[in-house]
C-alpha cells in the first residue's frame, strides 16, 4: 500500500482541475470538520454514497452554522437492509441529483481542513470514489479518527487482554453526549464533532475515561481503528 504522505505528493502533481489545488493548502488555524456518509451498503466498490453531512470545529466550539447536508441520487439500487438502518428509501432520493452536482461545494466546504469521522476511512473511500474521477485526485485531508481517539482516552493505559467497546454507542455513553437520531448524516456528523471536542478537552487536561470491569467486547468493524 502506497504511504498517504507519498500519494498525496503525487495527487498535488498530478491533479486534473487545477482550480482545486487548494485542497492542498493548510486550512484556518485549529479547525476541523467532522464528516459523515450514508450509503446504499458498506462494499466500497458497488455501494453509492446517498447523503453527506459535514460540520465545521474551530477550536473547542462547534460551528453549528456552518454546515454542509446533501443528499443524492445514487445509481445503486436501495437494499432493504440498508433502508432499514438509514430509512431513506429509493422514492425519497430519485429526485434529488447525483453526486458530481454537490462534489464542488462539498469540496469549497471543507478545503484542507484535518477530516475528523468514526471509522472515517469507509467516508473517505467512499467519496474518493467519486472524487478521483471529477477533480484526478483523491482527498489529501489529513484524518482524524474518533475511535482512536477514545481508545487512547480509555483503553490506552489498560492491561493486556482487557474487552475493548469502540462502538458508536459505548463512545456516546461514556462522554455523556446525548444520543441524536442515527444513522442520519448530519446528526452522526454532528454527534462526532461533539465526540471530538469532549476527547480532545480530556487530552488537553490528561484526564482518562474510566473502565468497568465488566465490558463486553463489541467493535462492530473487527478491529482497532488506527490514528492516520
């Protein structure tokens, strides 16, 4: 696998729309943007992106009016597994336009900015999916994810063998944030940035999240997500 620091430096020399190169560019001074997808499944490659939420951090305060929400027109058909997790169904999307349409203001919106999500790397995949065939490049944001965040937090001290939880869920629970309606862009974009802000509070004042004794293992992507 190419190294993101390599990739990005051959994506600044080659990338296609030149009036895009500054995503490139270091964005303001200690802001983020959280970022969520919802799509028709989880298979990078045959699965379409259906909305976007996103919502600019400055700091420790969460821009709440700065805010990008999309919806699109997939090309994938609607399966029901996946209604039944975003409830949007294919008659509430067939109206709205595909994703090239929303790619430029999206990309205006979140600039060089850091990209901060839970398991952030299936959001990233996804739009780059879409985003290397407009502009010849993929995003080069830097990534920031949150259940690396929390497990340093948490389990970052532990003994071995220790359960370890990373699920959206035991996160939300555990920085005492108030649970949104899931598994809706915006809301889980937002609920992330609330998520970010608390961890990183907790860093800056070396505070830890205590443990139960009792936790049940339950990371619902197999494994430790990595800080990139």
């Amino acid at each position: 696998m190419i190294p993101r620091a390599i990739k990005r430096l051959f994506h600044q020399a080659s990338i296609g729309d030149q009036s895009y190169r500054f995503m490139f560019k270091r964005g303001p001074e200690d802001e983020v943007v959280a970022i969520d997808c919802e799509t028709t499944g989880l298979n990078v490659r045959t699965d379409d992106i259906i909305s976007i939420g996103a919502i600019k951090i400055r700091g420790n305060r969460i821009l709440t009016s700065e805010r990008f929400e999309g919806f699109v027109r997939p090309d994938a058909s609607m399966r029901t597994d996946a209604i039944k997790i975003h409830r949007l169904r294919q008659v509430d999307v067939e109206h709205q336009a595909p994703i090239r349409k929303l790619l430029p203001d999206f990309l205006h919106f979140v600039g060089g900015r850091p990209l901060v999500g839970y398991y952030v790397d299936f959001d990233i995949a996804m739009l780059d999916k879409y985003i290397l065939p407009f502009i010849g490049i993929e995003l080069p944001n830097p990534r920031i994810e949150i259940s690396s965040l929390y497990y340093e937090r948490k389990y970052g001290d532990a003994p071995p063998n220790i359960s370890i939880d990373l699920s959206f869920s035991a996160i939300l629970a555990d920085l005492e944030i108030p649970s949104l309606p899931q598994h809706d862009a915006f809301n889980d974009a937002l609920m992330t940035a609330m998520m970010y802000v608390t961890l990183r509070d907790k860093k800056q004042r070396g505070t830890r999240i205590p443990r139960s004794n009792s936790q049940a293992a339950t990371d619902p992507f197999g494994g430790q997500a990595i800080l990139a």
